[in-house]
C-alpha cells in the first residue's frame, strides 16, 4: 500500500483518535482543577496544553496531511512523544504507568501503516533522557519506588534498558502484524471481487447464447411460411409492378432467414467439448458464487452426497455451469422472503446409470398449475422476472441428455431434480 493510499484509507480514523485524545486530555485536567484529584497540578496543566496541541493539530490535519502523509504522522507522532515525555517525569519517572502509553502510540501506527516517522526515536529519546536525569538528580524525582531503584546503577540500567528494548520490538511486531492482517484481507477482497465477476457472468452472459437460439428457433417457422407464400404468389400471373413487390419482400425475408442463421451460430456452444465432471466440485464452485449474491445473506447452503469422487458426467462443463447455477439462484430467491430460517439444501446421489441431483429450498413452493406449464411457456413467479430461466435450464440440461423435473415439498418448499447420464 502506497503512502497517499494509506493515507486515504486511514485519515478519518487518525482525526477521530486526535478527537478523543483531545477530550481525554481535558476531561483529565477538568477532573484535577474542580474536583481536586489527588495527581500533581503540573500533570494537569500538561493536560491543557495536550489539548491544544491535539486542537490545533485536528485543524491542521487536511493541510499537513495534502503536503504528505507521513509528515502528518509524524508531527501526531512528536506531539505524543512530547507530551508523554512531561507525563512521565511527573509520575514516577522510570516507573511511571504513562509509560505503556508510549507502546499504545507504537501499536497505532503500525495498525495506520505508518513508515519511516520519527516518533520511535522521539519516544526513546525522551524515555532515557527522563530516566538520566532523574538519576543524575538534573530533574526531580516525584515518586519514591523510583528513588530506590535510582539507589541502583544496575536495577535502574536493566528496567530502563527493557523498557527500551520492548519499545522496539513493539514497533517491530506491530508492523508485521499489521502488514499480514491487510495483506489478508486485500486477498479476501480481490477473492470476492473475482467471485462476483463470475457471479455476474453466469447471471447474465452466458445466458445470451441460449437465448438467441431459442428465439431464432421461434421465428423460422413463421418466416418460412412467409417465404412460402410469396414463391406462390410470384408463380401466378401478375404484373411486373407487382412480381417486383413481391421479389423485394422474397429479398427481405431471405436477408431475415440468413440473420436468423446467424443467431442459431451463435446460440451453439463454443469452446470445448464433453469431458468429465465432478458433480461434488462443481456444486461446491456454484455454492460458493452464489453465496456471494446480496440476496443469500442468512441463507444455510448444504451439499450432502458422495465425495467429489464418487460422481461423474460426461457434459459440457459451461452448460452444467448455467444450468445448476439457475436452479440455485432461483432457490436462493424463494427463501429470500422466509422470516426464519432460509435452507439451500443440495443432495448428490447415483440412481442406476444415472447422476441424480437434487436442489431443494424452504420456500414458498408453486402452484399445482405453475407446476404443469413452467416449461411449456414463459411463466414467473417474479415481479422483475422474464419467465425464460428454466426454459433456458431444461434446454442446457437436455442437449447434455439430461433432465428437470419440479415438485413441492411437504410442508413448504420447493425441490428441483436434475438427472444425467453417469460417467
């Protein structure tokens, strides 16, 4: 992730974490001016100017951060470096709890994806000069447990050298675990991106082919019959004005039967043939697409059947595609209303020489009469529904050898059955 990215992607979180630590700094120094809190009254003045700082730089934060993202990280960075530096003098020194807020600093700037700011050498600088000069006596000491451990060149040299120490390997840690986390969940975002390319595609595509076939199909009928009664027309007796009428529209419907031989070109399946297909794999895929459908949130997918071994055909692998996905789709639709529970069950299984599949929902099922004509023409069920899905299904389904049949469930529902020659 680039520096202007990083800065874009986290901006209004480090404005609202400059928001907050304005207000905890006030609301500190509120606490110890009116209600007499027992801390050091110079720990409550370093609460105002905390709250300045953070003030002014909430203001400035657009300005610095439109110059460069890091340099707006690291002013954040020196601010609280700084004002932590005063915290800890005045609390105790070497052992003064403002300490861990040097590592809360660390750990935010690597969740930002901050790089190369100063605010580690700020930190450490300020963290070793306290502690030096409160050993040397340049600075007074305000707690006694650090004056006792002051007594000690060692003791005081083995806190502050793993305080210092921890500071690094906190800075450290905090990036890789950062990096890894965004690393992952940039993976997870171009996974769902490529699933709902392929979402798309099978929805809406790969339908084209299919569908200008069957209405090339519908319409060579008629033209032919209309090809057929001008060739009587013209073999009659009739002027020339009216023999040159008639050969213009001979010349039309035959211009519209050559379209119509073009479409039925492009309605065949293209690409490879017949090969071998794990139906286990297969529903697995489509699950999987269609689960990242707006409509399948709270809907439970389940594939019970053999391994993805155990059940073979032998089709086109793209016409199974767009036929199991429909089915699918379309249970995943009728359960989209359920106020309860919403179940896509899927169930593989051999019956002879066949591959059986069955696609079954808790929806609101069809109609006996919707049962009886949903291939015999565009029927829907749906209020933006063209009535074309199933018919296309069959159809993909039929020129594999296969077959559809549709039936209600007991006591709701709705279960598809897919049968096709085993492998």
């Amino acid at each position: 992730m680039t520096e202007t990215e990083s800065g874009n992607k986290y901006a209004a979180q480090v404005k609202a974490q400059v928001l907050i630590g304005a207000g905890m700094s006030l609301a500190t120094a509120a606490v110890v001016f009116a209600a007499g809190a027992p801390l050091p009254r110079p720990l409550a003045w370093l609460a105002l100017l905390s709250t300045v700082l953070y003030s002014g730089y909430y203001l400035a934060f657009d300005r610095i951060a439109a110059v460069s993202w890091r340099l707006a990280n690291s002013v954040m960075g020196l601010i609280g470096a700084v004002i932590l530096t005063l915290a800890v003098q005045f609390t105790g020194g070497i052992l003064s709890p403002f300490v861990f807020m040097f590592f809360i600093i660390l750990v935010a700037e690597g969740m930002y994806g901050v790089t190369g700011s100063c605010t580690l050498p700020a930190i450490t600088a300020g963290y070793v000069g306290v502690v030096l000069g409160q050993y040397a006596g340049l600075l007074p000491q305000h707690n006694s447990w650090a004056a006792e451990i002051y007594a000690s060149l060692p003791a005081t040299l083995l806190i502050a050298g793993i305080t210092v120490l921890y500071l690094f390997v906190m800075r450290r840690l905090s990036r890789q675990i950062f990096e890894k986390l965004n690393l992952k969940l940039s993976q997870e975002r171009e996974l769902k991106d490529a699933m709902m390319r392929k979402f798309s595609e099978l929805n809406a595509t790969a339908q084209l082919g299919v569908l200008a076939h069957r209405i090339a199909h519908d319409m060579r009928g008629p033209i032919s019959c209309i090809f057929g009664y001008l060739e009587m027309e013209m073999a009659k007796t009739k002027s020339p004005e009216d023999l040159e009428v008639l050969r213009g529209v001979r010349e039309t419907a035959a211009a519209m039967v050559e379209s119509l031989q073009g479409i039925t070109r492009f309605g065949k399946q293209g690409g490879p043939g017949c090969e071998s297909i794990h139906l286990s794999d297969m529903m697995k895929d489509l699950v999987a697409i269609a689960s990242f459908s707006p409509l399948s949130k709270g809907v439970s997918f389940k594939l019970d059947g053999p391994g993805p071994n155990n059940i073979a055909v032998s089709a086109c692998r793209q016409d199974l595609q767009q036929a199991f996905f429909n089915v699918i789709k379309n249970a995943v639709e009728a359960v989209s209303g359920n106020n309860d529970e919403k179940v896509v069950a899927i169930g593989l299984e051999c019956a002879g020489q066949d591959a059986r599949v069955t696609i079954s929902d808790n929806g609101p099922g069809m109609t006996e009469d919707a049962l009886r004509n949903v291939f015999r023409k565009s029927l829907t069920t749906k209020s933006d529904g063209t009535g074309v899905g199933l018919m296309i299904t069959r159809d993909l389904l039929m020129r594999n050898s296969g077959a559809i049949k549709l039936r209600n469930r007991n006591p709701v529902g709705l279960t598809a059955e897919i049968t096709l020659p085993a492998a």
